[in-house]
C-alpha cells in the first residue's frame, strides 16, 4: 500500500516537474505556454477524433514497449525493439503471402505466430549471447536492428520484390481479404486490443506467476538466483524471446492492419519509441498502457503543434525528451522519503 | 463498410463538425470535386523528412511558403510524417481540425495504401499525390498526381559536369536502383558523354533515402577513387554536396538550389519549382473549376529549373548547356534516342528509335547506359 502511494506520488510529481519544465521551454520560443497546452491537449485527447488518433499511435509502443520492459526484469537493457518489429512484419509478410489464399483467420493466426517466433528467437540470441558469451545486451540489440533494417532493405529490393512497385520497392501484397478491420465504426485498429490484452497477460506473468517472480530474483541478483537453484540461463532466454515475440507481433499487426504488404516504410521508429514508454513505466507492463496513451498523444497533437503554432517537429522530440529525463532522474528519489516507507518493527 | 456508407459517415462526421451542410453533401461523380468558392482555399502539406532539407522536402515546403504571398490562400504543413497509420491521421486531423479541402502528401510511400484508404472515407476532399501514379481505371476521382521531368535539368548538369571535369570521371551518390533514380543516372551520364566519350560515371547506392552517414562515406569513397564531379539522388542533397566541396572538388545539386552549401565548387544543379504548380493548384480550386488528375511537365512547364551557374562553370559549358537547354523548351530535345547501349553490353534503344520525354517505357527502366560504372543489382 506504501509502496503503491510512493510510486503514484514520485511518478505524478514528475509529471508536474516536466509539465512545469515544458512550459518554460515553450515561453523560451516565444510561444504562449497556455495556449501550447491547449493545443497539445485538443490535439491528444480533445475530441473522439483526437482519441483515436492518440490510440492508433498508441497501439503499436504497447507491444514494442514490452520488449524493453521484459529482459528489463532479469536485469538486462534491451533495445532490439526495431529490429524485432521490422523482423515480426517481414516474417509475417512471408508467410502471408505464402498461405494468401487460405481462410483469414488461419492467415491472421499463422503470420501472427510466425512473427512471434521469428522475432521471439531474434532477442533470444541477445540474451544468449549475454549469458554464455557475457556479450553487453544493450550493444548486441542495438546492432541486430540495424541488421534486421538491412536484411529487409535486401529482401524487398532483392528476392521478394513485386515487380509491379516500380518505384517504391516492396513485397507482394497479403491481399486484402486477409487485412485487419477497424474497431467498430472507429478508425481503430485491432492491433489495440493485442497491446492491451498482451499488456495484461505479461502483468499477471511478471507478478502473479512463479516465473514473474524467479525472473525478478534473476533481475535482482544472478548469484543469489543461481544459489538456490533456479534455471537463470532459461529465465534470461524466455524473458528475450517473450519481448522480441511482442514487438514481433506489433510488427505482424503494422503489417496486417495497416500497410498490408512489407516495404521501407515499416522502419517507422515505433522499437524506439518503446524504449521510452518501458522506462516510463518502469518496466511495469500495467503501467506501460497509460504512458502509451500519453507518449501517443503527445504525437498525435504533434502535428497540430506544428501547424497551429508554426513549432518545428523538433518540439516534440524536445517534450518527450524533458519528461524522459526528469522521470528517469525520479527514480532516485525512491526509498528517500521516511514517510513512505514501513515503520520498523523495533 | 460499403462505399456509400463510409462516404454518409464521413459527411456526417463533418455536418456533426458544425460545417456547412452544402460543402458536406458536395461531391460530384464524373470529375474531381472541386471545393466551393469559400472565402479562403485551404491547404494542407505532408513532408516525410524535414522542412530544411535543402533536398525533397525542402523543394515543397518552398512550393508551399510561395502561397503565403495570396491573401486568400491559408496553407498548413507538417515534416516528419513517416509512410505509416501516422500520414494517415496527419491527413484526417488536417481535414477535421484545420478544414482543408486540397491535401498534398508529397512522399512517394504515402499513396498506398494511405492516401487511397482516406480517399474513400473523405470523398469532398481531395488528395494530390507527387509522384505520377493515379490511375483513371484503378483510383478515385479526388484522388490526383502531379510530378516533373526532373531529368531533364539533370541532363544539362550532366553537360555542364562533362566540361568541367579533368578526371573524366564523375561520381553520382544514388539511393537506390529504381526507375525514376536510373533515368537521372542515365540522363546525366549520356550527356556528359555527348561532351566527351571516354567521361564515366561512377554510381555508388546507399540503399536508404535518407542516411547521411553512408552518403559521406560514398561521396568521400568516389573521390578517393580520382572522381572530380559529384552530384546524387537522394532526400537530402547536403551531405554530398558538403563533402565535394570540403574535398576541393566540383558538385552538382538536386532538389533545390544548393549553391550556398558549396560556394567554390557548385556548377549548376536541377531543382524542382513547385511554387507555380501549387499556385495554378490553388488557382482551380479558388475559382471552382475541376483539377486535372494528372498533371506532368518539364523545364519549359516550369515544373523543374536549372540552378544558376556558379564560378567555376567556363565559358564553353554554358553556351552548350544554354544551347541544350533552349531545345528543351521548345520542345525539340529528345534524350533517348538509339542506338543507345547499356552497361551490360545489350541494345536497350535501337538505332533508329527514340522515345521522348513524355514516353511512359522509360518510366520503367531496369538498365545503366554505356559508361556508367555501377550495376541495377544493389
């Protein structure tokens, strides 16, 4: 319970400290902080079209978020989130078009798995290589996404180019029929549900589950882990593989429901992105939907800072950075305050 | 969703806006809708990459900025728009929240699947793609393309670069091997070789649009290699541009002018002029008259321009180039004409054959003229 207040108290008050921070860089431009936020808040969350536009953005961050968010637990920094999307949606891509004319659903099923796998089997070579080879995980991931984004620049120049694509190189198409609807009359897609649902599923994972809780000892102190027996190699490696599957499957999902064939355009920056939203949260994966939610709105009402205020879109990076540094800065405020801490028991 | 009815909730969608209800029900059949005669036309630009690119985007963002000089224009632009759901709701939040009825989306990648799935969701609006790829069979009516011959400028650095060059040997940074970036390898190639024969060009790909770090390794590489002008074809021209200059050698622009990123060692360059397109653009929509889908043109269209000479383009270049270029407008130019032979020793245009400008063969061009060192194969 103290805990839980302690968490909610640093988290809000650095908000406000970056709102705050935020504030006196927008008036450092010359610009009415007021009016900045107003616009900031109708272009995120002002109207039911703001909405979705903030959760479309926010859809794709909940799965690759997770992909920091997970290893993070067992204590390794893991920003292969890119790389694994770009490898989910161009695995899914290849099985789709292989199995195009089978029913949906067995396609829907299929890619998604594929990509899941594929990706999944991607960061468990990260965590591999840092467990049998103490190869430093946060450079080995970094440097598989730059292969993964050339391994697809290869493909869809190379062997799986449509020829028909003349000038924007890409694969064949899965074909419509085999595409992702919107929620409803909403311009939503599905892939929001997964993010959420898989957000949900690796919450009850990480702390209502042996492994969530051997995955935290691991985290806390590989030595003391390993002491009273638990299988770290397998924790670390499982931890990898469910983060890469998840940014693999916002990947098959980018795929699916929006652009429906692979091409350049799927290195769109969402496995970056993720890093952000996972330190956020704190490697929480309940916590990573609010912060999802904000990340996207803060890019949905990018555009509208671009065009009502005349603010380049260096803006946004620059908000999104305070408030990244000053919630990163917060985390040493944790254990500071007696207040929130149990009495002890004398 | 049928079509009739995304088009009903879309009108609804902006009646329930508080807008007009005639600009909501407005939507012809047979041509392009063409806005009301409102007060104002509005008008909304999309960049993939940033407003001061000196390259694609920058090229736009000056179209655009050029309209601020009509009073009854209002224009609204966004950079750094990835090809992504992102574009998508860009175009939409320009549509509900600003209320532009003209959206131009300059990004090749932007057309499918995102501009023709907004297309069917908001029939009133229309959506000018840069690019060349509407298709009357295949795309909606208020969906259009406008593109330019920006070979053509090319073709005359290429006459300037084979005068100026000692080496004989020029160097040309290309993102990748794709129709539109062949011809202007092509075309600048065969006209620095109608100068002099033994010129060859040296083409290095990066693979990406936009990625600066590889850009400078292959211009810095191509120089090593004794090249002594350098031009490319990628988003943001600067990188190469910089590099020549730093290393003491010639350069030819692309996209815009870049004589300020080189003052010692530009010569000309092809630049694109949007500023008139989208003036004549804001012109049809002001006065209600229907927009061509397609609309395509060259230097004497005044959709491309030739960047001034800089100070160390000689006397001899300029009077061929100003020669090249006085056949380009009036229309006497041709390019292609046989017998014309590729690099991998087959006849692509026979003796005999010319295709001219407007010819939609050369827009699927899989092949590297005679001369040119580099392969399709990245």
């Amino acid at each position: 319970m103290q805990k839980a207040l302690e968490t909610w108290s640093i988290s809000l008050g650095a908000l406000l400290v970056s709102v705050l921070l935020v504030a006196v860089f927008i008036a450092s431009t010359g610009n009415s902080p007021g009016e900045v936020f107003y616009s900031l808040y109708r272009g995120a969350f002002g109207s039911w079209f703001s909405w979705q536009n903030t959760m479309v953005r926010a859809a794709p961050l909940l799965l690759t978020a997770l992909c920091t968010a997970l290893p993070a637990r067992v204590g390794l920094i893991v920003i292969g989130g890119e790389g694994a999307f770009v490898v989910g949606g161009l695995s899914a891509t290849m099985a789709g078009i292989a199995i195009s004319t089978a029913p949906p659903f067995v396609v829907l099923t299929v890619m998604m798995l594929v990509a899941g796998v594929t990706a999944g089997g991607w960061l468990m070579a990260v965590g591999a290589l840092r467990y049998y080879r103490n190869v430093n995980e946060t450079i080995s991931s970094l440097l598989l996404n730059y292969i993964a984004i050339a391994l697809l620049n290869f493909l869809v120049i190379g062997v799986l180019r449509d020829p028909a694509t003349l000038n924007n190189p890409s694969t064949y198409p899965i074909g419509d029929q085999n595409m992702i609807g919107a929620i409803g009359d909403s311009s939503v897609h599905w892939g929001l549900i997964y993010g959420l649902v898989a957000c949900t599923l690796m919450w009850v994972l990480a702390r209502k589950s042996i492994f969530g809780f051997a995955a935290d000892v691991t985290g806390g102190n590989i030595r003391a882990a390993r002491l009273v027996g638990l299988p770290v190699a397998k924790i670390v490696m499982f931890s990898c593989f469910l983060g890469g599957a998840a940014a693999g499957l916002a990947g098959a999902i980018e795929i699916a429901a929006v652009q429906g064939r692979a091409n350049a355009a799927l290195n769109a920056g969402y496995g970056y992105a993720g890093i952000l939203v996972a330190f956020l949260a704190r490697h929480n994966p309940l916590a990573i939907i609010p912060y999802a939610l904000l990340l996207g709105g803060i890019q949905a009402a990018g555009g509208l800072l671009q065009r009502a205020h005349d603010l380049p879109d260096a803006t946004v990076a620059v908000i999104q950075g305070i408030i990244f540094m000053v919630i990163l800065s917060s985390e040493m405020l944790y254990g500071r305050f007696r207040w929130f801490q149990p009495k002890k028991v004398v | 969703m049928t079509e009739d009815k995304k088009a009903l909730t879309a009108n609804r969608r902006r009646f329930l806006k508080g807008l007009s209800a005639g600009t909501a029900g407005m939507a012809f059949a047979s041509q392009m809708p063409s806005a009301l005669a409102a007060d104002k036309v509005s008008m909304g630009f999309i960049y993939v990459g940033p407003r001061d690119d000196y390259g694609y985007n920058q090229a736009h963002f000056e179209g655009k900025s050029a309209l601020a000089a009509l009073d009854w224009v209002k224009a609204v632009d966004e950079e750094n728009v990835p090809e992504s759901l992102e574009v998508q709701k860009t175009m939409e939040s320009m549509i509900n929240l600003d209320g532009v009825q003209v959206v131009f989306p300059t990004s090749f990648g932007y057309f499918d699947p995102h501009i023709l799935k907004l297309a069917g969701e908001y029939p009133e609006v229309q959506f000018l793609h840069c690019g060349g790829l509407w298709d009357a069979t295949k795309h909606p009516k208020n969906v259009g393309s406008y593109f330019g011959y920006i070979d053509e400028p090319v073709y005359i650095s290429g006459i300037v670069a084979g005068h100026t060059s000692k080496s004989k040997k020029l160097g040309f940074v290309a993102a990748m091997p794709i129709p539109q970036v062949l011809r202007n390898i092509n075309n600048f190639t065969l006209a620095a070789r109608s100068v002099d024969p033994s010129i060859t060009t040296t083409v290095v790909f990066t693979g990406s649009w936009s990625d600066p770090v590889k850009e400078a390794e292959a211009a810095s590489s191509l120089i090593d290699q004794g090249v002594d002008v350098l031009t490319c074809h990628v988003d943001s021209p600067k990188v190469v541009v910089e590099t020549a200059e730093r290393r003491g050698i010639y350069s030819c622009g692309y996209h815009t002018n870049n004589a300020v990123l080189a003052p010692k060692g530009f010569l000309t360059g092809a630049e694109w002029a949007w500023s008139g397109l989208y003036k004549h653009y804001a012109e049809l929509i002001s006065g209600g008259k229907p927009i061509p889908n397609l609309m395509r043109g060259g230097l004497k269209d005044g959709i491309v321009a030739v960047s001034p000479y800089g100070a160390a383009v000689g006397e001899a270049a300029k009077v061929a180039a100003d020669g090249v270029m006085k056949k380009f407008m009036d229309g006497s130019m041709v390019v292609y004409e046989g017998p014309i032979m590729s690099n991998t020793g087959t006849e692509v245009v026979p003796a005999g054959k010319s295709y001219p400008q407007t010819d939609v063969w050369l827009e699927s061009m899989d092949w590297l003229v005679e001369g040119v060192v580099g392969s399709t194969q990245a």
